[in-house]
C-alpha cells in the first residue's frame, strides 16, 4: 500500500463540482485581481475568527513580511522568536534588516518557551512572533503579559493553525497581527500559492492594505513603501469553498490522530504529540519523536508510506542566516528534537486503512528493534 503525506487531490475530487463552478465564474467574470471573491473571503475569515480585519495577501511569507513593515520595523531591530519553524518567520525579518533572537522551545510542545523570553528583551526589541507549530497555540497567556510589559508587538504566525484554540479562544485573535497561510499542503491550503493578514486594530489594517498595493489607497499615488502582494481571485474563489470544511476537516485530523495516539501509547522508544488540556490542537502536522528517527523513516518508505522532518535544520544554525553568529549548541532542546522528530502520514482524507496500516507498520518496526 502507498501511504502519501499529504495528497490535495482526494479533497479536490471530493468537492469538484463546487469548485470547478467557483473557478469558472471568475474566468467568466475576468476580475482576477482583488475581485469581489477575495473581500467575500476576506469577511468570512474575519467573521469565523472574530476579528474585525482580514486582508489577503499573496502568502503567507508575504503575510509576514507585510505584517513587520505595518509595525514599521528597521534595520537594527530585534524579534523575538523560535528556532524550530518554517523558515519564513525568521528570513523576513532578517530581509527587513531586523535580527532574529531565538528563544528555546518547550520540549513538550515544540513551542517558543515563554519562561525564556524576558531574558532576551532589550532595548532594540520592537516585537515577538510566536509560532502555533504543528497546529497547536503557542502559551498565548504568557506571551501576551510579557509583551505588554515590555510594550512589545505581537504577530502571531498561525501559518499552521487556522482553527486552532487557546483556553477556548482562536488563535489569530490574541496578538496585534496574526498570518495565515494557504498553502497547499496547510489545513485550508489553496491551489497555489496564498495568505492572509488579520487584526482588530483599525490603523494597522490600513496600512496593511497599502503595503499590499505598492503603499497607495489611490492609484498611482504612493504614501509608503510597499510590495505587491494580492491574494488572486480564483485562490479566493477555491477558498471560500474549501472554508465551509475546514472544521469538519479540522475534526477528522484529531479522530486520526487519537487513533495514532493511542495505537503508540505503550511502545517504548516513542514519544506522541503532547497536548495542553487547554489547547485545541488542529494537527496539521502528526510528529512523533523517536531516537531512531531516520531508521523509522527508512524503514516506512520501504513499506510504501511517505514522512518528513519538520524541521531538519533548526534556523539559527542555516547556512542563509550564518551572519548572526549563532553556534551548535545555543538552543539545544530546539537542536534535539531536529534530529529526533517524524511527521506521519495526516491529511483528513487519509482512509482509516490507511491508517490502520501506518499503526501496523511503526508497530512492526519498533517490534524488530527493540534492543
Ligand atoms: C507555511 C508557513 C509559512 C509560510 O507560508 P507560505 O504561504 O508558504 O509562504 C510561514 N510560517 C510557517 C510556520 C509556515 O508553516
């Protein structure tokens, strides 16, 4: 049997009809910048969020970027964040001239370590950007006190966690901005590349949809600096369809994990995901961690079952970011789990065959290496 990681093409078969309609009316329509689509998804975002702005931007790399320049963040400045995310989070701010400082993660969790990062506060720290990774809010509570202490932004990177709750609350509704990402492979992933940008602050929202449009409200006469970034009409289209499911896909993930959970739950050598009891964890990633990490990845490909490190390299120690001088050794939890952690096979549309056969399979291989 062959086990992908994620596949979009059974959820786009499954919905076809709904979307085949919604990317014909806008080829139709022929309106593919900033149609009316992209404000229709814009508002049902900030209606399932609660929040008063959405702005949809081109991805959600650009979500963060634009994001940093609305706080007008410059060369010198610092942002505090986690070594174990997606590039993105810390490359914008180093193509803005900022300075990423890196915070530990809990090992639990894989999340910045909130108790770690009024330490690293000075007087060049102009924000913090916590990651909800894998799918799981970051210690929102914590965060939020020592960023207001400090009188610090913050800019949730919810990339990974459209859906996701804190204590009962969504995430993307606790910091100044929060970014969304649509990319394929995310929970809401479009067909290309897509983002967003949300807040409740009326000021930031505007100049947000400035940045998007080169730094103009009319056209041809530019007050800032800005980039071009929209979100396209027919992203937007596809997305307000695929919205409608999230929850329900949001769902299915949880009852795949469970399955996961408790099918691994008395095999030494493996360690779950944890989950805070007050958290919802919308799982876009399933990542174990095992000290026999590349075996068991070997040994599933084998078996035809796709998996991924994520992430391999923690960012402090990337080739890209070498000019920060950051060495082996500075955030040893974060170096840790790169080397020890496996994302399994967790999209919605996953059979409960296929899962059953994932189970059996991780079983088989912690049966032969037992020492
Ligand atoms: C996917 C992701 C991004 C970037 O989103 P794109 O839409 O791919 O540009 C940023 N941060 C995290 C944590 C991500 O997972």
């Amino acid at each position: 049997m062959q086990v992908p990681i994620f596949t979009p093409v059974r959820q786009y078969l499954n919905l076809k009809e709904e979307i085949d309609k919604a990317i014909q009316k806008v080829l139709n329509a022929g309106n593919f910048i900033l149609g009316e689509e992209v404000r229709e998804f814009e508002s049902k975002v900030a209606e399932y969020l609660g929040v008063k702005h959405a702005i949809g931007v081109a991805s959600g790399t650009d979500a963060l970027q634009i994001a940093l320049m609305a706080i007008d963040l410059k060369p010198g400045d610092e942002v505090i964040t986690t070594p174990f995310t997606f590039v993105a989070t810390a490359e914008t701010i180093a193509l803005l001239g900022g300075k990423p400082i890196y915070v530990d993660i809990d090992e639990k969790t894989y999340n910045i370590n909130p108790d770690l990062i009024e330490e690293k506060i000075t007087e060049k720290t102009k924000a913090i950007i916590p990651v909800h990774l894998y799918g799981q809010s970051a210690e929102m509570d914590k965060i939020m006190d020592i960023a207001r202490r400090y009188n610090l932004y913050v800019i949730e990177d919810s990339a990974q966690a459209l859906g996701a709750e804190y204590k009962n609350r969504k995430v993307c509704t606790f910091g100044d901005i929060a970014c969304i990402s649509f990319f394929p492979t995310k929970n809401l992933g479009a067909f290309g590349d897509a983002g967003m940008i949300v807040t409740n602050n009326d000021e930031l929202a505007e100049k947000i949809k400035m940045i998007r449009v080169h730094g103009s409200k009319i056209r041809y006469k530019h007050e800032i600096l800005g980039v071009n970034s929209r979100l396209d009409t027919l992203q937007a289209s596809i997305l307000l369809v695929k919205l409608k499911y999230l929850d329900r896909w949001n769902e299915r993930r949880a009852e795949i994990a469970k399955k996961y959970n408790d099918a691994f739950q008395n095999l030494d050598g493996i360690i779950t995901p944890y989950c805070e009891p007050y958290n919802k964890h919308i799982y876009h990633q399933y990542t174990i961690r095992t000290e026999q990490r590349d075996a068991l990845a070997q040994f599933l490909k084998e078996r035809g079952i796709q998996t991924a490190v994520h992430y391999p390299i923690p960012l402090h120690l990337q080739k890209a970011f070498s000019y920060f001088g950051y060495k082996p050794g500075d955030f040893p939890v974060a170096e840790q789990c790169s080397k020890e952690v496996l994302s399994l096979p967790m999209f919605p549309e996953l059979t409960d065959e296929e899962v059953d056969y994932v189970v059996k399979s991780v079983n088989e291989f912690f049966k032969i290496n037992k020492d």
